[in-house]
C-alpha cells in the first residue's frame, strides 16, 4: 500500500509541530525535527501539509459563519431609527470611504479576540468580513461603526440628520486618534 508521505516532505503530528520525513516503513514515519532530534509516528498518527491546509481551509471558512452568529452580530445593545441608521452608514461611507470596511475589520478582530482565536486574526478577509457586516441590521452595523469610532451609537446616528460639517468633525476626530491604525488597514489586502 502507497503511503500518503513521501520523502523531504512535512508531516505534522496532532499538535502541529512540523517535521521532515525521512523514511517510511511498514506504517511508521520516520522523522526529524528542526532541532535534529530523530522520531518515528504511526502514518496515523501524522497528516501531510495537504491535509492541514485543507483542514485550515474549513476552519476559516466556518469562521465566518461564527462572525455572523456571535452576540456582537445578533444583540443589538440600544434602540436606534433604522432608516437614521441607514442614513448614517451610507454618509460615513461617502464622507471617508474605507471607514465601514475598517469597522466589519474591527468588528471581526473583536470577535476573534474574546472567542480565543486571535491566530486567525492574520488569515481574515477584509471584504469577507465586510459581507459578514453587510448582512446585519443597520442598527447593528451603526452601533458596530460607532465603536470603531468611539463614539455613543445614539450620537452618531443622530448626527447623521444633521449635515456633513458635524459628520466630518467627528471623523476628523476619529482620524487625529486612529490615523495610523487606519492607513495601515488601508494597505491591508482585501
């Protein structure tokens, strides 16, 4: 019977460290590790780079799935106007476009934070998250946004009925706080 691991190639034990095969016989992987050390596995007892990448691959898919039913996404904290809320969203967006994506970004970087996933955080997709963003309530998309901005969900929405001069003070704000967080998510890949 072939083996699925083939000389030179990774195999990575059950706890993700990575090794070299060496040789395979009768079932069991011979192996080393970065530091030398020589160990043999059960072919069982190991997956191939193949499989975790796949395996990862499903992980981040469902990922998502969890962004979109966590408290964050379903629990809207106040009792906001929707058609304000819409309203609001949509004038942020014209007044400093990237804004919402920056906020479906945070969003997700929070969620993953307190659910104990922060190595995921580096594999997240900007315009993922953001459809995640996209489905939700206005309310909840506005409280969201409102966060990023650090601002009480009532104010902003309330000062999107206003007029843009009010509007851009307070992202002028939100930027002279958060300028480099900003810039620097904009150069992040989508």
């Amino acid at each position: 019977m072939a083996s699925r691991f083939r000389r030179g190639a990774n195999a990575y034990d059950k706890q993700g460290r990575a090794y070299v095969v060496e040789d395979i016989e009768d079932g069991i992987v011979y192996c080393s590790s970065d530091s030398g050390m020589e160990t043999e596995f059960p072919e069982a007892a190991l997956t191939t780079e193949e499989e975790r990448d796949a395996r990862s691959a499903g992980k981040r898919d469902r990922l998502y799935d969890r962004l979109k039913q966590s408290r964050v996404y379903q629990a809207q904290t106040g009792k906001l106007d929707r058609a304000a809320s819409e309203q609001v969203l949509a004038k942020i967006e014209r007044l400093l476009p990237g804004i919402l994506d920056f906020a479906a970004f945070a969003a997700a970087r929070r969620i993953m934070s307190e659910g104990g996933d922060r190595d995921l955080i580096a594999t997240l997709s900007v315009a993922k998250c953001r459809e995640v963003f996209e489905a939700a309530k206005p309310e909840i998309r506005a409280t969201l946004l409102a966060g990023a901005m650090g601002s009480p969900p009532e104010v902003l929405v309330g000062a999107g009925r206003l007029g843009d001069n009010l509007m851009r003070a307070m992202l002028d704000k939100f930027l002279a706080a958060n300028e480099a967080e900003f810039d620097g998510f904009g150069d992040r890949g989508r």
